[in-house]
C-alpha cells in the first residue's frame, strides 16, 4: 500500500518548500542508486524501507543481470530518465582557474554567472522530482556513462505492486474476469475461409496476447481477477508505462503556483534530456535456432509485421496494441483497413484505364480529327502564334480518350459510393477493436493543462471540475489570439494563391516560347511541355510552403494558449490541414473547374496581367489534370518514403556517434538496454502519418474521374507505407508512452468531409470538365454514333476577325460571339446532372448509414456478456450468497467452511455464463475459500 501521505505529496499543489540538499538526492555506489530514507534507516540500523529493496553497499552489489531489470534480477525497470552535465573544462594560469567556454575562450563574468544559476536551478529541480518521486513510492536506480567532457546520467524508475495497485483503480485499468477465445476480426480472412480458398495472407504470429471479458480494476475485489497472484505478470509492462509516466506527470518539482510540475515541463525546461520505458530487448533475430515462442515481443513485431518480406501479411494488431497501445495500433489498423479497401478499387481503376486503352481505336471523334487533314484550321493559341490544323494534336486526342470515357464516368460514381460505404465499415472495425481492446467505455480523464500552458499561463485560477487551483489563461484574450491567427492562415492562403498566378503565368512563358521555336515538335507539344514543367515547380513549391507552414502553424497554436493537449492538437491539425488542403489541391482545383473557362473568343479574349486566360490543351482539361494528379500525388509519396526512410537513420546514427564518444573505451563492450534506446530517435508521434494519408485519401476521391490509376498508385504505396512505418517505431523510435484511445479522433472528421466533398466535386467534374455530357446530349439529339461531332463543338471566328478569317475555335457559338441555344440547354442537363447526381448518392449514404449499424449485432452481444460478468464478480452481495448457500448445505463450524460446496457454486455460476464450448469452466476455475468461508477467490488454472 502506499504510506499515508504519499499522494498528498504527489499532488502537493502549494509545495514551496527549500531546496534540498545533496543528501535529500542520495547516493551512488557503483550505479546504483541509493534513496536518503535507505541511507537514514540503515543508519538508524533499522529495517530496510519495505518498498526501496535496492540500497546496496559495494560489497553486496549482485552480479548484473541482461535484460530490462535492476542489477538484482528481479526489479522490472518500468521507465528510465535521462539528462546529461558537461564537465567543467579549466585553463590554469598565475595560480588561478577560470572557467573556459566552448570555445577555450574565458567566458565573461556575467554569462559565466547566469550559466553557473542555471545550473543550479536545474540541479535544484532535479533534486525534488526525484524526492517526490521517492515519496510516490517509486524504485529508484542509477547508471552513468561519462567521459572527460561530459557525463550522461540514466535514472530507472520500478512501479512497486502497492503503486501499481493504487493506480490501477485510480487510472480505471481493465481487469480480466474470464478468458475467451482469440477471435479472428479480418472480414477477408473469414469469407476466404467460407470459400475454402487458400489465404496466403494468413499468418501465426507466436505469443498472441489473451482475450479476456475485463471490468473496471477494483482492488477490494483483486481476488475475483485472473492472475492476481501473480505480482510479476499481472500488470502488462504497457500498463506499468502508463501508471509510472501518470506519477511523473503529477509530481511537482518546484512551486506549485508556478505550475512546475510533470516531466513533460521538465524535458522542455532542459533538465532531462529524454524520458521513456524500454524496448522488450533488441529487435533483431538471435544467432542461435530458438523457438518463436521465446522470441522478446519486439523481436516478433519486427520479424512478423516491420520485416519488407511480409508485406502481403495481415498486421498483428494485438501484438501492436500490446507492445505500442491502443493509439498507435489504431492508426495501423486503419491504415491497414483503408489499404485492403483501396484494393478492388485499384483493381476497378485498372480495368477502367485498360478498357480505355483497348477502345481507344473506336474514338469516333479522335479518328474525325486524325483524318480532318486541313479542314479544320483553327485560331492561333496567343497574339503572336500563327494558325494551325487540328490534325496535328491526333495523339494528344487519342491519349485524352483515356481519361475521358464512359468508363472514367462509372468509375467516379463507383468511387463516391466507395468513399462513404468506407468509412461506414470503418466506423464497425473501430468498435470492434474499441470493443476487443476494452476502449469502447473509454473517456479522456480531466486533462492536466499542458506544460508550456502552464508555464506562461500569466494567473491562477480554480478548475470547475476539480476544484484545485491550476494555470488560466483568459478566454477573451485566446479569442482575439485565434481570430488573429486565423487572419494570418488566411494571409497564408493568398500567398498561396499567388503562387497558383505565379505558376499559371510560368506555364503561358514556357508555351510561348515553345511556340516561337522553329521545331514542329516543340511547337506541337508546347503545352505538355509547359504544363509538365509547372507541375514540377509547383510541386516543389508545395513541399516547400507545407514545410514553413507547418512550422508557422505550430507556433501560432502555441501563442493561442490552448490549456489541453486535446485541445492545442485539435487546433494544430485544423490549422494545417486547412492549408495543406488548399496547398495539394488548388493547382488541380484550377485545373479541373476554372482552366479554359474564361478564354473568350477572336476579338475579345479576356487577359490577366495582358496575358491572354489560359485554354486547356489539345486533350482536353482532363488529360492535364491527369498529369497533375499523378506528378503532385506520386511524387510527393517518393519524396515522402524516401524521406521516412533516411531521415531517421541520420538522426539515429547522429545520436548513436554522440553516445560513441562518451562510452570512449567502453564501446568496446555491449550497450545496456537503456544506452541502446538512448541512441534512438524520439517517437514524433502520428501527425505526420495521418496528415499524409488524409491527403492522398482526398487525391483519389476527389479528382479520381480524371485519374483512374490513383487507388493503384495509392496502394502501392500504401504497401510500402505500412513496413516503413512500422519499421521505425519497432526499430528506430524510441519506445512511447502507450496510450489509449477507442476511435482515430478529428482525423475521422476530415475524411467523413472529404468524402462528401468528393461526391460533389466528382459531380462538377462529370458535368462541366468531362466531354460525358456534350457527347451524350449530342447522341440523343444528332446522331447516335458521334459522327460530325467534332465539326458541331467548334464555332467560327467573327466576321470581324481579319486576321484569320473564318478560323475555328472550341465553344459554342454562333458567328457573332454569342452563346448557341445547344449551350443553354446542355448547361440545363449540367446542373440537372449535378442535382440528380448528388441526391442519389447521398440517399443511398444514408440508406447504408442506416442499414449498416455502428456496432455489429454480435459485438453487442458481447458487451451485455461482459457487463453481465462484471456485475457478477464485482457485486458486494455475491459472496454472501456464496457463504449463505454453503453454511445452509453443509452446517460446519464456525472457523471451517465447505471447500467442495464453494467450488460448486462458483463453477455453476460461471459455467451459466459460459461464452462458448470451447471455453469448460469446471476445468478451468478453481475456487479456494477462506477458513472462515467469508471471502472467495478464483484463478485461471490452465
């Protein structure tokens, strides 16, 4: 149990008390780490403080032991802070020291001083934390690697079983009440199994982590959960991360009414460098033939889901939940989740772009133009072009036959069904794995402000929850921060904006002085050429505004004073996304709905910046945005993976150099655990991840009508995608702090808005771009089989057009510039289209919300099971119910009970709750009561 007061410590909320001396930090023999309590009692020559076990003189030092434990063996080391002092380099001279700055340099008096106090005041921190921490209850042991210039300190930290007891209740852990068998929860898997098709993807992964029906951890009812005997392994080593970081995060280190408090402040303030929980031992395979079942965990995550070979695999996603936690397993299974979905669309995408191929030679209207020879002569393209003939883009025409064809039509529709009927199975997987991973009940308890909250939170101010005092911040004041940032991100915007103009403007120079070339080629191919050209620069603009953004973005979140992390993340990913969204996607915004739209006509073009609008190109606006499409989305997925790939090699072979350094001679020897993990590069978390995913989401619903080799890109990538990830949090992250979580938070919200988006965009697309309507109209009124169409899409110059007179161009008109009746009602069948178009696919969203439910009827089915079992095994009045039954059977006396007659009750009443067959209860529960018969409890005894 924790002693009394030790939680009045650890919530010290008005602690001002003096700095301690070195004494209150204590000692160090031989690395380990010895408490002042263990130093006073042994002094006292009383008995060893029961939860400090580890206060060792030189001479009862144990022999070291490999692995994640103190050097007894047996103390599982549950996290490990680390900070590093640089040794104090002195120049003698006259017979007198000066202390030298880095450069050898004496350093002025002044900064020397202001160093010296800083010092101070970190080692003064340092020193209370770690006092705090000891009152908290928490084990404590220390190494140290230095060298002449520097000496890195680690601190181990062990959760003693009272602390994680205490917490467990406090943190609301699940506790198993009774196994159940591992369910397999890949739809893909099971309908290939109905099917009796070999599944390739299937994979036995060793070690899978046990399902259980679980409650709320009740310690006054401990002796009801499987394993409480077991003090080692009852507590999962993610659940003993999470109750030690919950104890660094309360405990104060300085004075309250300052808000220095957590370790989260303190790494920011400088006085530890990192602060994490070990890896399960190294990750790669040992030398040594051994059986997978004695594979550590991380060693399984690497060999069976991070190694490049299992690509074709399904995730073990237990064993990532169970190794990383809920959060971060959610975000794999959703990215494993959308990457299986992006299947039979990559596979319909294919069959679309491979059926425009084969019927690209039944193009009536491509063969009407390859043939026309020079009878249809049209319009020059700028004021110092010259005329040319509509022949010459023949295989321009035929190659914008691939992207705009019925074909591309249906599968845009396909894909605005697709996008919705996603996310409403997605939405059942994650109550499923919410449900299978006992976060479905889960609520963010109050969240402590954040540490750089409550560093420049300027006042005080009670919490309406709590009551307890904490850092404020005005209201009034953050909202005239946010509108002030929101001014800025919509500066951002049209800077972004001008970018777009800069490039359109890039684009007709280029074209120009394609056209001014005495090549036939170059003069031919100019807009490609140019269109080509801008999409790389604009691609390079992208990455590089997204970059500085990002970085103004943060910095803008951090002056708007959010006091949650919740609260600051939800707002840094509203602000980024906001403009990456407008970043990605405005050139292709461009492209696809304003490019050719304000052209004009002979006589009165319309100019911007005395240039004359940009028209689309000889295959249409579809083609172009085809390549815009695939240069942006593909080449920022290959400078996104190779970045994944190398950048934090770099970072890891930087600290690993910089570690080298100091262990000098030691390298020679092999690295504890911690100095292996210290060497990572720190978890960045999963920002960067979903923000990436989310945009290549919008790609491939958004524009997929001009685009249908998107979801094949986007799975290949997705793929790769996957291993890399995983790759670096299970080889080179930094193991993090798990943490839970029943959904994919506001990220859910982005794509549920981007799949609608995408029904109406697709709508416009299909309406205003696609050559679909003009066509079919044109085949319902004239002819069925296109013939003369292209004759009837091109109108005549007016008459007062001298320069070239009788000159074609594309639009309807008539000879005196006006709109032809055809345009009028073609734009009726357009915005018909549109209306039809969207209102059939979101009545069918809602028919598939509706007949698909959020929860699946067997899920629900299991919830009332478990809560049914927790009520069983946590209700006051069911061991009464056991004492009354077996005293009314078998009358004993008083100090004796009935071991036979409890062990009955107990198998019949589980055994009336019994999952499945496969679960015998009378083999598995054993009872054991107290001689009194008054308290009774059961284990797991297979």
């Amino acid at each position: 149990m924790l002693r009394k007061g030790d939680r009045e410590v650890l919530l010290d909320l008005h602690s001002e008390s003096e700095a301690h001396t070195s004494d209150g930090y204590g000692s160090v023999h031989n690395g380990s780490y010895i408490p002042p309590r263990c130093l006073s009692a042994a002094a006292a020559d009383d008995d060893d403080d029961p939860i400090y076990m580890h206060c060792y003189t030189k001479s009862e030092q144990p022999v070291p032991h490999q692995g994640n434990y103190f050097r007894d063996g047996k103390t599982k080391i549950d996290f490990v802070l680390v900070w590093e002092i640089r040794s104090r380099r002195k120049r003698r001279g006259k017979g007198k020291s000066e202390v030298t700055g880095e450069e050898g340099d004496a350093a002025p008096p002044e900064e020397s001083s202001r160093s010296e106090r800083r010092k101070a005041q970190l080692a003064q921190w340092r020193e209370k934390f770690v006092h705090n921490l000891e009152s908290a209850g928490l084990v404590m042991e220390q190494e140290e690697t230095s060298n002449e210039k520097k000496t890195i300190h680690f601190l181990k930290l062990s959760a003693p079983w009272d602390v994680l007891v205490y917490y467990a209740e406090e943190l609301c852990l699940r506790a198993p009440l009774q196994a159940q068998q591992n369910l397999d929860l890949n739809t893909s898997a099971q309908v290939m199994e109905r099917l009796c098709i070999p599944n390739v993807m299937l994979e036995s992964v060793p070690n899978r982590p046990l399902d259980y029906y679980t409650c709320a951890f009740r310690k006054s009812k401990m002796n009801r959960f499987l394993g409480c005997d077991n003090h080692d392994t009852y507590f999962t080593n993610t659940q003993r991360h999470r109750v030690v970081y919950e104890i660094l995060a309360r405990t104060v280190y300085g004075k309250r009414k300052r808000a220095e408090v957590g370790v989260d402040r303190l790494v920011n303030e400088g006085v530890y460098t990192a602060a994490f929980p070990l890896h399960e031992g190294p990750f790669k395979l040992p030398k040594c033939e051994i059986r997978p079942d004695e594979l550590n965990q991380r060693q399984i995550l690497h060999h069976y889901w991070a190694c490049w070979c299992k690509w074709y695999k399904y995730q073990p996603l237990d064993h990532i939940r169970e190794y990383f936690g809920e959060k971060i397993a959610l975000y794999f299974a959703w990215l494993g989740f959308y990457t299986a979905w992006l299947l039979p669309a990559a596979v319909v995408g294919t069959l679309v772009f491979v059926s425009g191929v084969i019927s690209m030679g039944t193009n009536t209207p491509a063969k009407d133009i390859c043939t026309s020879g020079a009878t249809y002569l049209m319009c020059p393209l700028c004021n110092t072009c010259k005329a040319w003939n509509m022949s010459d883009i023949c295989t321009m025409a035929k190659l914008g036959y691939l992207f705009d064809h019925p074909g591309t039509v249906l599968f845009s529709v396909f894909m605005s069904f697709w996008a919705v009927t996603f996310l409403e199975y997605w939405k059942r997987k994650m109550a499923t794995l919410a449900h299978h991973w006992d976060c479905m009940d889960f609520h963010e308890e109050e969240e402590r402000p954040r540490p750089e909250f409550a560093a420049m939170a300027p006042t005080m101010e009670p919490n309406p929850v709590t009551g307890v005092k904490e850092p404020y911040f005005p209201e009034k004041t953050r909202l005239s921060r946010m509108f002030t940032g929101s001014m800025v991100i919509i500066m951002m915007l049209c800077v972004v904006m001008i970018f777009l103009v800069t490039v359109v403007m890039c684009r007709g120079i280029i074209s120009l002085m394609m056209f001014r070339t005495s090549s036939i080629i170059l003069r031919t191919e100019a807009g490609t050429i140019a269109n080509i050209s801008s999409i790389i620069v604009s691609l390079g603009l992208i990455l590089l505004m997204g970059r500085v953004y990002t970085a103004l973005a943060e910095q803008l979140t951090k002056w708007e004073m959010h006091r949650t992390q919740t609260q600051y993340d939800n707002a840094f990913i509203f602000k980024v996304f906001i403009f990456q969204f407008v970043n990605f996607y405005s050139s292709p915004f461009y492209v696809a709905f304003f490019k050719g739209r304000f052209v004009g006509y002979p006589t009165n073009y319309g100019t911007l910046f005395g240039m004359r609008n940009e028209d689309c190109g000889p295959g249409g606006c579809l083609i172009e945005l085809a390549e815009q499409l695939f240069i942006i989305m593909v080449g920022k997925q290959l400078i996104n993976n190779i970045q994944e790939f190398i950048i934090p090699k770099v970072k890891a072979w930087n600290q690993k150099r910089s570690l080298a350094k100091v262990m000098g001679n030691k390298a020679s020897h092999e690295p504890q655990r911690w100095e292996q993990d210290y060497q990572l590069v720190e978890c960045e978390g999963l920002f960067e991840e979903y923000l990436e995913m989310v945009l290549q989401f919008g790609f491939i619903t958004i524009f997929v009508a001009a685009f249908p080799l998107a979801p094949l890109f986007a799975l290949l990538n997705n793929w790769v995608e996957i291993r890399l990830d995983a790759h670096k949090f299970a080889c080179e992250y930094r193991r993090p702090v798990a943490e839970r979580a029943q959904n994919i938070g506001v990220w859910f919200n982005i794509l549920e808005a981007l799949s609608h988006l995408s029904v109406i965009a697709n709508a416009f697309l299909i309406a205003f771009t696609s050559d679909f309507l003009p066509r079919l109209l044109y085949q319902y009124r004239f002819d069925n089989d296109l013939n003369g169409y292209i004759n009837f899409t091109l109108a005549y110059a007016p008459l007062n057009y001298i320069e070239y007179p009788l000159c074609r161009y594309k639009a309807y008109r008539d000879n005196e510039g006006n709109y032809s009746l055809f345009y009028w009602e073609l734009l009726a069948v357009r915005l018909g289209f549109i209306i039809a178009f969207e209102h059939v696919v979101f009545f069918v969203l809602r028919a598939v919300d509706w007949i698909v439910p959020d929860i699946p009827a067997s899920l629900e089915l299991k919830i009332k099971r478990e809560r049914y079992l927790a009520k069983q095994a946590l209700a006051e009045n069911q061991e009464a119910l056991l004492v009354s039954r077996g005293q009314g059977a078998n009358p004993a006396s008083p100090g004796t009970s009935s071991p036979e007659l409890c062990r009955t009750e107990l198998i019949s009443l589980f055994c009336l709750s019994a999952p499945s067959p496969f679960l015998p209860c009378p083999k598995q529960t054993v009872l054991h009561c107290t001689p009194e018969g008054s308290d009774a409890s059961f284990r797991n005894m297979s």
